[in-house]
C-alpha cells in the first residue's frame, strides 16, 4: 500500500509532461505539413519544378520493341 503513495504520484507527474510535450509539439509546429515530406521523396531533386514526368507523358509514344528472349 505504501508503494500507491510513491507510484501515483510518479505517474501523474509522466502524464503532465506527456502531455505538455504534445502542447509543445503543437504549437511548435511539429504536425503542420504531415503530407509534404511523404511525397517530396517522389520527385527527383534535379528538377526543381518536379516536371520530369509531364514532359515524358507530353513526348508521342514510340512503338516498343519487344524483349529478346
């Protein structure tokens, strides 16, 4: 019983910083743009206005040969 007096206290000392770390976290920033760093690992670094692709889809399709066994 003795150890209710220490545990409890403990923990709701960890839940307030859980918590005012989230507060902080927040306000920071931290949970601005969560969509942005997913996709800007899709383009290429070279081509800063990430039109590599629109330039290969505008190009006339050639017909392709087909692979050699």
């Amino acid at each position: 019983m003795d150890a209710l007096y220490v545990m409890i206290p403990i923990a709701i000392v960890i839940v307030a910083l859980a918590i005012r770390l989230l507060f902080w976290a927040v306000d920071s920033g931290q949970y601005d743009d969560m969509e942005g760093p997913a996709h800007s690992i899709l383009f290429d670094d070279d081509d800063p206005g990430h039109r590599a692709g629109v330039q290969e889809a505008q190009q006339p399709s050639k017909p392709q040969d087909p692979p050699h066994a």
